[in-house]
C-alpha cells in the first residue's frame, strides 16, 4: 500500500510540474531517463563500427552520423525524454 501511495504522489507532483500531464512511469528518476537516452546510443554505434571493418572508416562516419540523425533529432520522443529528465530532477531537488 505504501508504495503505491508514494508512486501517487510522486505521479502528482509530476503532473503539477510537467505540461504532458500524469507520466505512466512516475518512479523512473531522471537518471533513468537519461540512461534509455544513452540505450539508444547504441545501435547507431553498433552499425557504425560494423561498417568500419567491412567498408572502412569514412562510410563508418557517415553510418554514424546518419544513425544519430535519425535516432536523435528526427526523434520527438527522445526530445520529449530530455525536458521530462529535466522536470523530474528538478522535482527531486524540491525534496
């Protein structure tokens, strides 16, 4: 019961401070959003350095930069992680 309570409240507080409203994760802190930001770091790694060994180092420089392109800025969602990280530590400062 008493970890539901404290996942409510914590929600609540989120929901004040966040223009998205209640999150469906409350307990993930805003280490934990940044850690699934660094995840999505590494497939775009992992192709970049298959291609080095198979095609060489500038085709693996553009594969890196194209992945990151893709799997950052053309990505609303990870966007959207960065200001929830930032609401949720700011809330956990308050405390």
């Amino acid at each position: 019961m008493e970890h539901d309570e404290n996942r409510e409240k914590r929600s609540q507080k989120i929901a004040r401070e966040s223009p998205e409203g209640t999150p469906a994760h409350p307990r993930l802190t805003s280490g934990g959003l940044m850690g699934i930001i660094l995840i999505t770091l590494l497939p775009p790694v992992a192709i970049a350095i298959a291609v080095y060994y198979l095609f060489g180092p500038n085709l693996a420089m553009m594969a890196l930069v194209v992945g990151l392109v893709v799997c950052f800025l053309a990505n609303p969602a990870v966007w959207a992680t960065f200001f929830r990280a930032r609401e949720r530590h700011e809330i956990d400062d308050r405390q």
